[in-house]
C-alpha cells in the first residue's frame, strides 16, 4: 500500500490540509486499489468527506502529543511500521514524518518561514520545528517542494542534494473557475456583503500582513473606490495588533469578516470581489492566489518568495512592506477596467497550466522511481 497521511486534512488546518486531502483525490483514481491513508485522530476528528472508503489506519493520539511521540521516534530510531501494515511506500504531506524501517518515503515540504519569520510563528512551533525538520528532511528519502522557491530555500537551508529535492505545484481545485451572475448575488445575499468589496482570503496571522492592507484599503475606501473589505479566514496566532488597530480604524464599518464560509460558495465569493488583495510577507506557494486566478478575479499581490512565480504575468505585483505600494497597486485595478480585463484574461491562462491531475501524475511517477 501506498500510504498518505492526511492528517492536516482531518484537522483541517488551512492550505496544508487542502493540499492533503487534494492530491488524494486526484490519485485515488491512479492508484485505487494502492492508495491508503493514514491520520492521528482524537475526539472530533472525522475521516476526510469523499475518502471514507479508502483503506485507513489511525493513531488515538492529538496533535501535540503525536507530533512529540513521532520526533521521539526518528531521534531514536525506533520504527513505527506496526501502524502501516503492508506499507510499500510513506508520504508525509506536512513537516512531520515518521521513523520508518525498510520501505521508502517522501516529505512535502511548504516552506521554512518559522526560520526566516521566527516572531511571526508561536514559540512552541517554533521550537519544534527548529528541533524535527531538518532531521526529517534528511531521513526522507525524497522531498517534494510546493514551488522552485521552496526548493532553493530548503536545499540552501539544509545543505541537501538537489536531486532530492522535487519541484511538485499545487494546484486549485475543479471548483474554482468563473461563475454565473446569479450565483455571484446569491453570496453576496448570503454574506451580507455589497456589490463592491476587496477580498482577503488567508488566516489572519502576521505574515499575511493584514495590518498593511487595513491602511492601504482606509485610504481607498476614502475615495469611494471600494465599499468594504471582505477578510475570510480563521484567526490563526498573535492577531491580536491587527484587531487592535481595526478598531480604533475610520474604516473600521467597512471591514467585513462573514465567518465560516462554506467550500461550495468560495468560487462565488472569489468571482464576485473587485480584487483579491494577496499582500502576504512570505508564501511557499500561495493557494489563494491561484484559486482567485482560476475565478477570473483580478490579483494584487507581493513580488516576494514563491508568489512571483506562480502569478506570472497574470497579477499585479508590489513590495509588501511599502502601504503606498500596495495601495497604488490597488487603486490601479480599482480604477482601469481594461486593465481589469486583461488581468481576467490572464489570469485563466495561467491557472489552466496547474491542475491537480497534473499534480498527482507527477506524484506519483515520483513514487514509481522510488518503488522502481
């Protein structure tokens, strides 16, 4: 069997359980009678919607204690191939692999910023990975990186070999693509939101950099370019400056947060916004950005780390830590529909070159080598 562990899916902790649950679909229909999945479970936890069928061992552990048994485990040696029976090959898809005997594995890594941003990153994270994930880059036997920037950052980083290290891109899912009028008002009924917004999708955590787009977006607004700023994404860690701020903001009626939004109306919510607004200090790949592309939303985001990359030629880039940069890159889209035209244009072309299909076929022609 061939084991993914989707454990970040279960625990639906953002883009790595997209990624997670994602790229098992997309190899279930390659590998059917292959694919396994494997997740630490605790009260709560349910199998991943779609995937309940598939064969699936468990560990009753939370996440904390999971993490700590598993770096137990590679730091002295001691397999844990008793949990994947007739396991054949191992596929960690977040920073955690585990210590396993005799068959081969591969860890996906997203990105080193608990390094590069340490005061963006709660301490214990912090410390964790500082202690396990070099170690488990070394023990994989192959490494998958989200993107070339990731690639270049863990192999300088880690001083590995480059041929061990695979460039794999995400991808959005199916769903994302243009959207009919009169879906597009049925989320902004079901949201409460007015027919002009600037949207944000991303935990709100430091690196995101919310606390520059708040100011860019006041003087916008001012304007009268955009009626609200639509935030959607849960509050991750050290939040807390940007919420002070927010309320102390002249636009602070203007900012929006509509919850939980369900997976099925995301398209809309997408197709539906003026701009994606993606300002982030720091992406390994950036899901957003390409989810927005796939909708035809015009893109405004950073000209840093993996988003470059990605974005192409189809976003409007700027220097995240400049606000007048990020306002005037705003206010461009806002006020040029031709350029707002072009961007929609473009960006499809650019979101039809990442597919999960692709995503899985290269996976898995990796894990043929490594079975081969």
């Amino acid at each position: 069997m061939i084991y993914l562990d989707l454990s970040a899916a279960v625990h639906q902790r953002a883009g790595l359980g997209r990624y997670a649950a994602s790229l098992a679909r997309a190899l279930r229909p390659l590998i059917p009678d292959e694919l396994a999945c494997f997740y630490n479970r605790e009260q709560g936890i349910h199998p991943v919607p779609g995937l309940e069928d598939l064969p699936t061992r468990t560990v009753a552990l939370g996440y904390k204690p999971w993490r700590l048994l598993v770096a137990a485990g590679q730091m002295l040696r001691l397999p844990f191939n008793a949990l994947v029976p007739e396991a054949r090959l191992f596929h960690a898809t977040e920073h955690l692999l585990l210590p396993l005997r005799g068959i081969p594995t591969v860890l996906t890594v997203h990105d080193l910023f608990f390094r590069h941003y340490p005061t963006y990153h709660k301490r214990l994270n912090r410390w964790y990975l500082n202690l396990t994930l070099k170690l488990y880059c070394e023990r994989a036997t192959a490494l998958i990186a989200v993107s070339e920037y990731t690639r270049q950052d863990v192999i300088r980083t880690y001083s590995l070999p480059a041929d061990k290290v695979h460039v794999i891109y995400e991808a959005a899912a199916p769903v994302f693509r243009p959207q009919p009028a009169d879906a597009l008002q049925r989320v902004r009924q079901r949201y409460g939101l007015p027919e002009r917004y600037i949207l944000a999708v991303s935990t709100i955590e430091p690196r995101k950099n919310y606390l520059r787009l708040l100011q860019a977006f006041e003087a916008l607004h001012a304007e009268g370019l955009s009626d609200a700023l639509v935030i959607v994404g849960r509050k991750g860690w050290l939040y807390e400056d940007f919420f002070r701020v927010l309320e102390t903001s002249p636009a602070r009626p203007a900012v929006l947060f509509p919850g939980y939004v369900q997976d099925d109306d995301l398209p809309a919510l997408y197709a539906a916004a003026q701009v994606l607004a993606f300002p982030s200090l720091a992406e390994g790949f950036g899901l957003p950005l390409l989810e927005a592309l796939s909708c035809g939303t015009p893109v405004v985001c950073s000209n840093v780390t993996s988003l470059p990359e990605i974005a192409g030629d189809a976003a409007v880039l700027v220097d995240p830590l400049d606000v007048s940069a990020i306002r005037a890159g705003l206010r461009q889209v806002l006020t040029d529909a031709a350029l707002r035209e072009e961007l929609r244009a473009r960006g499809l072309q650019r979101a039809a070159q990442f597919s999960w299909e692709r995503t899985a076929q290269e996976t898995l022609a990796l894990y043929r080598s490594l079975l081969g």
